[in-house]
C-alpha cells in the first residue's frame, strides 16, 4: 500500500461520516414536532452526540452546522448556529477528557445554553414575554431529552464499530459508573417523553373543552345579535309604513318609536329628496335639518332597492367622529311609493354593555368589512380598525383556532378563538386567552421536572447501591486474589446479598484454588526428592571424582589439590610429613600369570589393607599410577613411620591378596620409598615425590619387597 493512502483513507471515512450524520440531522430538524404554541422538540441534533462519540472538534462542529442548518430553515433563527455550534464544542472537548455526553451536555445547557437562549429570546426573538421563561426550560429540557436518546443509541452501538477512524478515546468505567449513567439516560428519556406527551395531551383536551365552550356560547350570542339586528330593522320596516300616513307629526312618531327601541342612539326621516323631516331625540332635529343625506349610501341603497339596508361600521357624520352602524328602512306613501327613509344610528356602547351582561369570553364583533363594530375593552382594540391579529401554527387541533392579539397599545396576547359569521355577513369572535394553559402547562412541567430529578436522584443512588452487590463481593475476590500464595488463608466471606453469578465464581475459585494448592504441594514433594536425588548424585559425583574406582583410593588429582593442605596442617602443629611411594612388585607377571581381574582384586585387597592401616583424619592414600600409590602421612615420628611400613610390607608379603582362578591364594609384595621430613622441607610436590622416588627405585633395585626410608628431619638419624 502507498504510504499516502493510509492517512488519506481515514479522513475521506471521516468527512462522510460526520457528513451522513449532518445530513440526517439536517432533515429531522426540518421536521420538529410540535407540542404546543410555537415550542417545538428537535431530535435532530443527536446527531451531534453522535459525531462527538467518535470524532474530534472539527468534525463534530461539521455535522452540527449541517444539522443546525436544517433548523434555521425551519426556524429562520440564526443564532441557532452560535447556540449549538458551541453545544457541539463543549461536547467534543469534554468527551475527549473522559466526559460521558449525557452529562457534558447537562452542564452545558445548565451553564451556556439555557443562559444564552435566554439572553437571545429577550434581545432578538418576537415572543410574549409570559412564553419567554418557559421557552429557555424547554429549550434546555430538549437539550438533555435529545442526548439522553443519543446516550442509549451509543449504548447500543458496539464500542469497535468505526475504530479506524475514532479520535475520542475509549472510555474505560467502573461498573457503577456504567450502570449509574445508563439508569440516568434511561430515566431522563422515559421520564421526559411521558412528562411531554401528557403535558401535550393536557394542553389538547383544556383547548378542546375551552374550544367546545366558546362554540356553544358562540352560537347563541349570535342568534342574539341576529334577532337583535333583525328586531330593529323590522321596527324601521314597520315605522316606514306608518310614518307615511302620518306626514308632518313625525316628530312625534319617532320619540314614540324611540322609546319602543332603546338600542338606536338616534333616529331620523327623509323626504325622497334626502332632507331631514324629523329627528329623536329632538335636540338633534337641528342639525340634521341643515344637512342632506342624498349621498349617503345607506339612504341611496334604500331608495334604490326599497329594502332595508344595515351599514357597516363607519363614523358618525353628524355628530362628532364616533362609530355607528345605520340601519335604515324606505318610507311609504299611501300609494305604495318610496317617499323618503327612516334611518336609525344603533348605538354601539349600549350593544356592548349587552355583550358584555351576556358573554363570558371576550368578543369582538366585525362588520362585512373586517372593521370592529365593537370589542370587549379589555382587548384594548378600537371600533373601526381591523385587529391585528396573525394566526399562529396550527398545531394540536390542527385549526386555526389558535391566534396572536395585537392590541392598540402594541401588546401581542395569544387566545383561543371562535369565530361565527352572522347573516348579515358580519363576524362574531370569542376569545379566551391562551396564557393560563400555558401557565397550567408550566406549572405541570415544573411538577413533572421535580418529580423526574428526584426519581433520577433516587435512581442514581439505587444505581450505585445495586451496583455494591457486584462490585463489593468483586472487590473481595480481588483480594483473595492478591493475597500472598504462601499465606494460604480461607476464601473471604462475601458480603450479604451478592450477586449468584459471584458465588458461583467464589465457588469455582475455591475449588481450583485447592486443586492448585493440592498441586503445588505435589510439585513441591517432587522438587524435595528431586533435590535429595540430586545432592546424593552430587556426592557420587564428587567421590567419583576424587577417587580412583577401582580401588576407593583417592586418585592423583585429589592428592595433588589437597598436599598442601595437609602440608600447612603440619607447618602450624610443627608437625613432620611422610610421603611414602609404594609400588607392586613384578605386577606384570602377576596379570600375564593369572590375568588382570586378578590383578585388580590384588590391587583392590592392597588398598582395603592400607586404608585400614592408615586411616586417621588427615592420612592422605592416592593411587598414583596402575600399580603405584602415594601415601601422604603427616604427624608421624621416626619410629612409628618406619615400624608401621614395615609392619605394611610385611603384611602384604603374608597375606594372600588374590584367589587364582585354580583357587589358589595368590600373595604378592610391595616396595615402598619413604621420605620424612619437616613440613617445611619443600612447598612444591615433585620435590617431594622425586625424593620418595629415588628411595622406592633404590628399594626395587635392593631386591624388592622393603622399604627404603629416608628422614630428613635433623633429630633423626638417616637410614
Ligand atoms: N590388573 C591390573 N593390572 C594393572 C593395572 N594398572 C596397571 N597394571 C599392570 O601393572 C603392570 C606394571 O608393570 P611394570 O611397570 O612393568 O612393573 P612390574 O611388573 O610390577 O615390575 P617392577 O615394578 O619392576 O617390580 C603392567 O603389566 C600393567 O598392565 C590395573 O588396574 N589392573
């Protein structure tokens, strides 16, 4: 392979990682799921954990600006980018010093998120200041709820999946470490799941019982102001009949009519010209006398259609710029023609104090137009203009139900609305505002939340002292383990509640433990014997090699190393030194005459004969050479050494040595050099040995069988 490829490959498997990863965060985050008003729960940015499980800062910053791109279409919030682009550097920094990613995002959230989320929806996002707190928790609840997902994802996933390319180190944990985090990204998932799904379900069933209430109460508020609308059109009809007969006392007519209809701020008749002929309440007669309604179009639709007619909203055009509906209505001559109108303003506040005795919701009530003919005041809306108001995201009911107020005085309030068209084209709305379930909805996630720190609490201590009953009766083995092998003691007593699977094991061990030890005392016995073996070997060893083996006499080399031993016990006890050279006479002869296993038990006897003779602590028997032997015989005097040798040679020429193979006794005799000397005479050997030497050589040629002595010690006299 090219040296090149192999660092390439790594970082094209890294790109198309964090690449897949981006791109799947990319689409979930195009589609949040909607729990209520404008809070949304994004699972996209999982895939940041993910990143951040096996690759480092670059990379992981990658995926989430891919996945964190998904959300700004979606969102259209671009400091988004800032929010979790530093999520996704905070967890890849404390994942690479040892961080479990459910916890780093935990504190991230408590410590950046939250607190930059909230400095962003205060400053920059357009969002009622009631939704404001509750949003930042929720941003920070859907923070820990994703890593949580994305913890038990990774749990799943084998930790060699993708090795070549991992940067994050493998993270090595104590058991309770493992089971603490798993109960606690297991908890966090389900707690928070059902916590959301039941605060959503809340909030779907108090929107439908409010929606079910505003409906109902809809209903019959606008058959009322239907009726309402219809009674005084009906009235105008009735009064145009009747004011035709009656001509100039009109006046009169009309206060009567007044009285009847209370709802009509003001009344007036016109003449087919579009003069006023009279008015009520009387004081407006004047006024209405210098003006001339032909151009209005309430008076020409009426003389145009001979049908009554009911305006929209629109400004008083005589008296000041107050709002008025008209309803008017075509007045009749005797012949059955239009001769003029009567009109009528309603007035609008005494409707609106009506409303209000009638209707528990709010109201506003708009003409064909869209204007408000007239609202509930606390709505803060004024007659005339078109409310402000967006509709907001259907979510849970999937209608249009939910909308956002702008009142006059630039304040933005959500309500749940009903809106119910009358027959006169105009719109009745009931509204009640949404901020209360909101309230309802906090207030049960901060129960919920509660409730979910404790149990994770809880679970976390139950995880840790579950956890004991391995770890504990572990930690005990561990020790039996350790302990010293000679020590020998019984296994320990694991604690109270262990795990099965640990007894099993302690039982295991104690069995191979005794096996081992019954073992080791075997190897042990065996070792002991073989060393015995060894040591006695060793001691045959050194015999065979100190000793001649054929006659147990020690050989030259013994002789040799221990001389000067011997030499120096004497020089310190002022000792003399015997060094006696001994020869078997015309050998020869005896191995051509009876054979050599004749000889060898000659030589055999001989020795057995002078260790027997010669046998204290520091007497020294060596064989020199076939039939040849040294005796070294320190402490000696004179007398002693001469009677001893000759007492020796003697011995031997009497004693047989050998059976011949007829049976015979064979007997032989020896020769022997004897040299006695001080110690000190000389420290080398061969001076020794030449001297013995030449006495053994002098005692062959005197004839054999003797013992030529020589003493160099200055008190003895030399033979
Ligand atoms: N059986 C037997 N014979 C041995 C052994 N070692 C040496 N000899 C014999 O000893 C004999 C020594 O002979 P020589 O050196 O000629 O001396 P000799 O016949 O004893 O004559 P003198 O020493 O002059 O009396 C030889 O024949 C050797 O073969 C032994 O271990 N066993």
């Amino acid at each position: 392979m090219m040296p090149g490829k192999m660092t390439v490959r790594p970082v094209l498997q890294r790109a198309a990682f964090a690449s897949t990863l981006g791109a799947v965060g990319f689409f979930l985050n195009l589609y949040p799921i909607p729990l209520f008003a404008n809070l949304q729960l994004i699972l996209g940015n999982m895939v940041i954990l993910l990143c951040a499980s096996r690759l480092g800062l670059p990379w992981v910053l990658w995926t989430a600006a891919l996945a964190v791109t998904g959300l700004h279409l979606t969102w259209d919030v671009s400091i988004a980018y800032l929010i979790f682009g530093l999520e996704a550097v905070c967890l890849a920094l404390l994942r690479k010093r040892g961080w479990y990613l459910l916890y780093a995002d935990i504190v991230y959230w408590i410590f950046f998120g939250m607190p930059i989320t909230a400095i962003a929806i205060f400053q920059w996002v357009d969002l009622p200041q009631e939704y404001g707190w509750f949003t930042i928790w929720k941003q920070g609840f859907n923070g820990v709820l994703y890593s949580a997902f994305a913890s038990l994802l990774l749990m799943g996933i084998p930790k060699g999946w993708l090795k070549r390319i991992r940067q994050q180190p493998v993270l090595v944990r104590t058991f309770r470490q493992k089971q603490v985090h798993a109960m606690v990204a297991l908890l966090s998932v389900t707690l928070m799941v059902m916590l959301l799904a039941h605060n959503r379900q809340l909030m779907a069933t108090q929107k439908v019982m409010h929606y079910a209430q505003l409906s109902a109460v809809g209903k019959g508020a606008a058959r009322q102001l239907e009726d309402y609308l219809e009674r005084h059109k009906g009235a105008l009809m009735l009064a145009g009949r009747w004011f035709s007969h009656s001509g100039e006392d009109a006046q009169a007519d009309l206060a009567a009519l007044h009285r009847s209809y209370p709802g009509f701020a003001s009344l007036f008749i016109t003449d087919s010209e579009g003069q006023v002929l009279g008015a009520s309440p009387p004081r407006r007669l004047a006024a209405y006398r210098s003006i001339n309604v032909s151009a209005w179009p309430d008076f020409k639709a009426v003389m145009a259609t001979s049908k009554p007619y009911l305006s929209d909203v629109i400004r008083d055009r005589v008296f000041g710029r107050a709002p008025i509906v008209t309803v008017s209505a075509p007045r009749f001559s005797e012949a059955g023609e239009v001769v003029g109108t009567v009109e009528g303003a309603l007035d609008l506040s005494a409707l609106n104090q009506q409303l209000a005795q009638q209707l528990p919701f709010e109201w506003v009530l708009q003409d064909k137009t869209g204007r408000i003919v007239v609202a509930s005041a606390s709505l803060g809306l004024a007659p005339l203009s078109r409310p402000g108001w967006s509709t907001l995201r259907p979510v849970e009911l999937g209608d249009p139900s939910l909308i956002r107020l702008e009142s006059a005085f630039g304040t933005f309030t959500d309500y749940l609305r009903h809106q119910r068209e009358l027959e006169s084209g105009w719109t009745l709305n009931l509204v009640v505002p949404y901020l209360p379930l909101v309230k309802q909805a906090e207030s049960q996630f901060g129960v919920g939340t509660a409730v979910m720190v404790v149990a994770l609490l809880l679970a976390v201590a139950l995880a840790a002292h579950q956890s004991r009953y391995l770890t504990l009766p572990l930690e005990v083995l561990a020790k039996d383990v350790e302990q010293p092998e000679a020590e020998r003691r019984p296994l320990r007593r694991l604690p109270q509640g262990s795990a099965r699977e640990i007894l099993q094991l302690q039982k295991q061990m104690a069995i191979h433990r005794s096996a081992l030890w019954a073992h080791q005392d075997e190897l042990e016995a065996q070792v002991m014997a073989r060393t015995e073996e060894l040591a006695e070997a060793n001691r045959k060893l050194a015999i065979l090699a100190s000793r001649d083996g054929l006659t147990g006499a020690y050989n030259r080399r013994y002789f040799v190393e221990n001389f000067e031993s011997i030499r120096q016990w004497c020089i310190r006890g002022d000792h003399a030194l015997l060094m006696v050279m001994l020869d078997i006479d015309h050998f020869k002869q005896v191995n051509d005459t009876y054979g050599h296993l004749v000889g060898d038990e000659c030589l055999q006897r001989l020795v057995a004969l002078m260790q027997a003779q010669f046998g204290r602590h520091n007497d020294l028997l060596s064989r020199f050479g076939g039939e040849e032997f040294v005796l070294l015989l320190p402490g000696l005097g004179e007398r002693d050494a001469r009677n001893l040798l000759a007492t020796l040679v003697s011995t031997v020429a009497e004693q047989p040595m050998a059976t011949t193979s007829t049976g015979q006794p064979l007997t032989i005799t020896v020769s022997l050099g004897a040299v006695l000397a001080p110690a000190s005479f000389s420290p080398t050997l061969a001076d020794w040995l030449s001297e013995a030497d030449r006495c053994l050589y002098r005692a062959k040629q005197e004839g054999r069988n003797r013992m030529i002595f020589k003493s160099l010690t200055p008190s003895l006299t030399r033979s």
